[in-house]
C-alpha cells in the first residue's frame, strides 16, 4: 500500500506541476509574429493580387478560339475563393494561439493557398488573346538551358499531362538553369527559390468547360502565353527586361552582396561588399518584371 499511495502522490504532484507550467506558458506566451512588410517593397508591389492580398481582376475576360468567357469566369471565381481562404488562415494565424494540432493545420493551408493565389495570378496574367512568336534572344536562352523550343514544348507537354495541378518552366539562380517542374498539389512539388516563368493550370475547374480532353487544352495554351514573365511568348515591352535579367543570373540571392570579397579581407582592406547593380538586385529585378 505505502508503494501504491507514494505512486498516487507523485502522480498528482506531477499533475499539479505541469498544470502549473501550462498556466504560466500562457501567461508568458508572445504574440504570434506579425509577418508583414513595407507596402513599398515587394515583385509585385503596386498591383492588386497577391502582394495586398487582393483579388486580381481577370486581364482578359475572354480568350477567342482558346478559353470562352464562361470558362474564365469559373477559374476566376475559384481563384477568388483561395484568396478569402488565404486571408482568413493568415487572420485565424496572427489572433489567439491555437492548439499545436490546429496551428499546424493553419500553416499548411497558408502555403497551400498561397501558392494557389500566386500561381492563379501568373497563369491568368500569362495567357495571351492571340498566338504570338518568340523573340530571338528568348530562342537563345532557350537553346542554351533548354534545347530547341520544339524539345521544350514535347517535355512540358508531358509535365502538363503528367500533372495533377500544375505545369511549369521555372528558373533557379541557384543552379542557373531552367527547369521543366510538375506539381500534384498547391503545395506538392514546389522548387524552393525557383522563379515561374511559364505557369500552366492543368487542374479540372482550368479547363472542363472547354475540353473534354487536356491534352487539346495544352496544346492551345503553348500557344497562348505572353506575359513579361512568360519565357515561350513575350511582347516587346519585356524584351529588354529579359536581356537585364540575363545578365543577371549569376547574382547570389542569400545575403543581398555580390560576394566579390571574403569577410577577412574586407576587414583588411576596409572594403565594403558590392551592392548588387539595379538588375542583378532580385527585389527589382522580379519588379520590373512584373510590370
């Protein structure tokens, strides 16, 4: 009996602590971060979307011979929906602290949504009225990381069918390549740091309405994007914005510096880091871009 009641005992003095810690965890808990930044700053500063948490309005409300006004009007009406649903987790984040379980739920649906707007904004923006040509020097950065454009368009059709989500052409100045990427899901198969340069939505509610077989969709699509973001299919006024972001690729984006100078000998020296110059600087760069 005494080892039995010495075993209560401590149980319920351990209870009584960690119902202690619990209650002063609460009272010390922080708020949670608020995850914000200046409205000056960001690619896409100045336009509705994903920057402000807005919804962006469709840039063409009706793509003849590609996608009809129902259609894009369907996939718009969904993309608005991942926009509240964004909003609200990021809300539900940064008021009272949620239980562990429940705050993990809360994250994961907040990249997932993210994604979701963001990729929504570049496919919408990236869909041109009428087919266009590539200009000569996206044939040579083609060429270069890719093969022919005719090799590329094959393997990104077969990512575009292959696909459960997403297709796209994506750029990482890590490894200064292009790559050809698929994602299954809105946050399954994400190249971390990886620039979108051609994003094609390969999901039911992008194309059911139109065509009864997606590879007829993908198709019209290769054909159709021509955003300044969009490698395939550009207009004029983003010619020289890709001629600077070529020059730019070496830039190193984990510090802000060109690291043309070890931490020792600039002390030695009293030289500062080199900046990075207007269009090698990330920020800039993705802003002009995106103009």
């Amino acid at each position: 009996m005494t080892t039995i009641f010495s075993r209560r005992r401590f149980l319920g003095s351990a209870a009584l602590l960690a119902g202690g810690l619990v209650v002063e965890r609460a009272a010390h808990a922080v708020a949670p971060p608020k995850e914000s930044g200046l409205p000056s700053e960001g690619f896409l500063v100045g336009h509705p979307g994903f920057q402000p948490r807005s919804v962006m309005p469709l840039p063409q409300e009706e793509l003849p011979g590609f996608l009809s006004r129902e259609q894009l009007a369907r996939h718009h009406e969904d993309y608005a929906h991942v926009v509240e649903q964004l909003k609200a987790t990021e809300t539900a984040l940064h008021g009272e602290s949620a239980n562990d379980s429940h705050y993990a739920e809360l994250r994961r649906t907040q990249v997932a949504a993210a994604n979701s707007m963001l990729l929504h904004e570049l496919y919408f923006g990236g869909l041109s009225p009428e087919k266009v040509s590539p200009p000569r020097h996206i044939d040579a950065n083609m060429t270069e990381h890719m093969g022919s454009l005719e090799s590329w368009r094959d393997d990104f059709t077969r990512c575009a069918l292959a696909a459960k989500a997403w297709a796209t052409l994506i750029y990482d100045p890590y490894d200064d390549r292009w790559h050809n990427a698929i994602l299954d899901s809105d946050n399954d198969g994400v190249w971390i740091g990886a620039n979108p340069l051609v994003v094609c939505d390969v999901a039911e509610h992008a194309l059911s309405k139109d065509y009864p077989r997606r590879e007829d969709y993908v198709a019209k699509f290769l054909d159709h994007p021509t955003s300044a973001i969009s490698v395939a299919h550009v207009t004029k006024s983003s010619v020289p914005i890709f001629r600077s972001w070529r020059r730019a690729r070496p830039a190193v984006l984990t510090s802000g510096y060109r690291p043309t100078a070890t931490a020792a000998q600039r002390h030695q020296t009293g030289r500062k880091p080199r900046p990075y110059s207007r269009m090698t600087n990330p920020v800039r760069m993705m802003r002009a871009i995106s103009m």
